[in-house]
C-alpha cells in the first residue's frame, strides 16, 4: 500500500550533478543523491538476505546513508506503473525501486522547509 496516491509525472537524471529529481502529482519535488540511493538499493543481495527484507529495514532517512564511493546511474527502467530499477555503474541492477519506497526515502527540500528561527 502506498503512502499516498501520489504517481510520478516527471523524472529527470542529472549524471553531472549526481541528482535523480521525480515530480509527484501531488506537486511534490524529490532530489535523490545517486549514491546514497544506490546504497539504500532494496534488493535481498543488498540487505543481505530475505530476514532483512520489509519496510522496518528500510533507512530512516537516505541522507543517513554512507556510500562507499561514488556511484551514478547508466540506464533507468520503468517496472509496470509501480516502480524503477537503475543500472548503476557497479553493474548492479536487480533493484526495484516502488513509487512507495521512494517517498519515503524522498530527502527534505531546504528550499522549502520553514526556517526555525
């Protein structure tokens, strides 16, 4: 079940800036850093097994993330009307991205946060 009915209607992939930015239609704009989504990669081989699997380990916020290295993304595929999976430059692709798991890895926008002077 998804957080909200919110869908994608734009994705844009920045490879110089690092960036993959998705405009929800709910008017929401997320900027996922490229390495730390590679490092949040949902996959079992990633997790490091099945008992790992399911929303209670999922990260709390993707900012958190240390990645080892950089990584970038070279292709991106749409899965049905659900989800993407990335090929990242490490040759890993069996991520599967849902719509979901990607709100609630979506960063906090510091242009639109509320100053709490």
């Amino acid at each position: 079940m998804m957080l909200n009915n919110a869908l994608p209607t734009a994705l844009t992939l920045d490879k110089t800036s690092g960036i993959l930015e998705i405009t929800w239609s709910d008017g929401t704009t997320c900027r996922y850093p490229l390495s730390e989504l590679r490092e949040a990669c949902p996959c079992v081989e990633c997790r490091g097994g099945h008992q790992f699997m399911g929303r209670e380990y999922d990260p709390d916020s993707i900012l958190t993330l240390k990645p080892k290295r950089s990584h970038t993304i070279t292709t991106i595929q749409r899965v049905g009307n659900y989800a993407l999976q990335p090929t990242w430059d490490d040759g890993h692709h069996t991520g599967i991205y849902t719509w979901d798991y990607l709100r609630r890895l979506c960063p906090p926008n510091p242009e639109t946060e509320e100053s709490r002077d």
